[in-house]
C-alpha cells in the first residue's frame, strides 16, 4: 500500500516543456499512477476493516486474563499478533478508507503527511514479523526444547522494534505538494530528483524484500524444519500406538496451521509484490482498473484473515499434563483429575518410548441450571 503511494507519486513526474510562450504546456502536470475503480477499493477497505475489527477483538477478549492470575507465556505473541493486526485495522485500513473518500486530498500539513505514511508501514511489517516471533518461538520450543532461548515477551519486543526500521525512510520520503490551486497531495519526493526512476526501483525492490520476501524465507525454513522434527518424532511410534498418541494429531495441526498462515501470507501479498514490481519498472499499462483497485491494498488483509486462522485452530483446548518419568519403555496408564469453570476433565497420560501420551476426555458436565451430566450428553 504504501510502496503503492510511492510509485503512484513517482509517476506524478514534473514534466515541462522549453517554451517561451506562456500557454498551458508551461503548466506542470502530473500523473497521478495507475487508474483503479475508487469504488472497488472504498467496498474493499471497508470489508477489510470490519472483518479485522471483529476477530482481532474476540482474540484479545479470548487472550486478555480476567483476573490477576499469571498470563501464560504461550499467549503472549499471539496477543501481540491481534495486537499488531488491530494496529494495521486503524493505522492502514481506516486511515486508507478516509483518504479515498476525501480522494486522496491532503489538509493534515507536512509532518503528519510523514507519520502518516510512517504508521502504515509500520502497521503492516508489525503483523508480518509477529509472525516471524511466533515462528522462532516455535522452533525453539519443538527442536531445541532443551537449549536456552529467549522468552515470548522479548520475541515480541524484538518484532515491534524491526518493524519499524522499514518504516523509517518514509519520515524522509513523503512529503505534501500542491499541484495545483485547490489540490494538495501527500506524496513521496523521489520525482524531484534526475535520477527519479532509479531511486524509484531501489526502493520499492528493499521494501519488498525486506517487509515481504525475507519474513516469508524466514517462515518457510522454519515451519519446514519443524515438520521434519515432528516427522521424526512421531516415527517412534508403532503403528497402533499413533492412533491412541496426540503426537501425530499436533502433527497434523501443525500442518493445517502452517499450510493457512504459508498459504495466506502468499496468496494476500503476491498480487500487491507483482504490481508494484511492475509499475516500478515502467509496465503500469498492463494492470487492470480492478486488479490495479484490489491488490493496492488486499495485502492488508492478512491482519483480517490471521484471529479467524488462530479461533479455527484454538477451538479445541489442550491440556498438557506433566512428564511421568520411568525407566520403563511403557508405562501404565495413569489417570488425573483437572478442573476448569463448570467442567471436570480426566487427564489420561502415560510414557511411551520416552514421549508424553496425554489424552483428555470430559467425564462430567457441570452447569447451575441444569445439574451435572455426562459430556456425551450434550
């Protein structure tokens, strides 16, 4: 979106031509970009917006502690991630759609053109390397569960701060201009300087390495070694163990999981990549209006698409029982009792081959209106 603003500014080239007339080809002109069905993008925006407001906020209500005991660690990326994303809903998808409306007319002045601009960019590599965060943290918790490795919280400071550095340029960058009497535009400034093409392409090939090739190299290596560690892991078992062991069951969720936030990531941020790659390099013409209206900002919508990924994969709960040590291959099964509000659960675990079998199975339903009864009941 904001690599969008910057070769939409970069087409708006002064153009004038040696004349000692004065008539209106002394007039500087401009070209405002590729054109795009304002309507298409002002419907778009507007779905985008509602569907993020929505399931970033049920993540957070979902994730946030109700009472003053400790949060769990495991949550913490997570809640910065609907963080981040609640971040890219106001500082890119409102702030875009209030601009469309006002047709991309600028009244706010130079410096909050910058923050502007800032902020948008910001938002959105803040979403992209939450995902980076919880990735790492992952991977050291599933293929170096024993070495030293920073804690969820320091993982997320980390990703707000590299964000950020992508973001920078843009304080420099963009900057309010006037073309005309009654229009004033917030623009970036590379079409002032001779070498404007060049610029142009240099930067908008660093954004998108930087906020969208490199997090997703990142992802793929790390979600790759992941499933081959669980892969061999799981190998342990014999065949009649796996159907009875959760181990090949987070193996397949593992798999969903990677597969929708791999195929999401690809899907919402390679239309935007090959658009702007083309503008950069001179083959605007080629883009359709509605194309040209849809991937400007469907990039953005990662952040709408990520709670409804997270809800789908947290809706059912695990529980995780502690290790039973024995020098035994198979240990007998044992059995515990968890309680949670309203519901008894039975914590089935035992040690096979060194791995932790949990099942959990509801033995008791308890409600104040209706009594206790059996889960399979209900």
């Amino acid at each position: 979106m904001v690599i969008e603003d910057v070769n939409n500014s970069l087409d708006k080239i002064w153009i004038e031509f040696p004349t000692v007339s004065v008539n209106s080809s002394d007039v500087p002109s401009y070209d405002f970009g590729p054109e795009y069905h304002r309507t298409v993008r002002l419907y778009t925006l507007f779905v985008m917006f509602i569907f993020s407001l929505l399931g970033n906020t049920l993540v957070v209500k979902q994730l946030l502690p109700l009472t003053r005991r400790r949060f769990p660690k495991s949550k913490v990326l997570f809640l910065n991630l609907a963080a981040a994303d609640l971040f890219v809903t106001f500082a890119t998808m409102l702030s875009q759609f209030i601009w469309e409306l006002m047709d991309q007319q600028w009244i706010a002045g130079d410096v909050v053109c910058k923050l502007f601009k800032f902020f948008q960019t910001y938002s959105l590599c803040s979403s992209t390397f939450m995902l980076v965060a919880i990735a790492l943290d992952r991977y050291n918790a599933i293929v170096r569960p024993l070495s030293s490795s920073l804690e969820p919280k320091y993982y997320a400071l980390i990703a707000w701060f590299v964000a950020s550095l992508p973001a920078m340029p843009c304080l420099i960058v963009f900057h309010v201009v006037q073309p005309s009497e009654n229009v004033t535009k917030c623009v970036s400034q590379f079409y002032t300087s001779p070498q404007a093409l060049f610029w142009r392409q240099a930067y908008v090939i660093c954004i998108l390495l930087v906020a969208f090739i490199l997090p997703f190299t990142i992802l793929f290596a790390l979600y790759i070694r992941i499933m081959v560690e669980i892969h061999v892991r799981s190998s342990v078992f014999t065949a009649n163990q796996q159907t009875a062991s959760s181990l090949p069951r987070a193996r397949v969720k593992t798999m969903r999981m990677t597969s929708a936030i791999l195929l999401a990531f690809i899907v919402l941020n390679f239309p935007y990549i090959v658009q702007e790659s083309l503008i950069s390099f001179g083959y605007s013409e080629v883009i359709n209006k509605n194309i040209s209206a849809l991937a400007g900002v469907i990039s953005a919508s990662n952040s709408a698409l990520n709670p409804y990924i997270y809800l789908t994969f947290q809706s059912k709960k695990t529980f995780i029982g502690r290790c039973l040590r024995s020098p035994d291959d198979h240990h007998p099964l044992q059995a515990m009792v968890i309680s949670q509000p309203e519901k008894r659960h039975i914590l089935r675990v035992r040690v096979v081959k060194n791995f932790l079998e949990v099942r959990c199975e509801c033995i008791v339903y308890c409600s104040s209106y209706s009594g206790c009864k059996s889960c399979s009941d209900n």
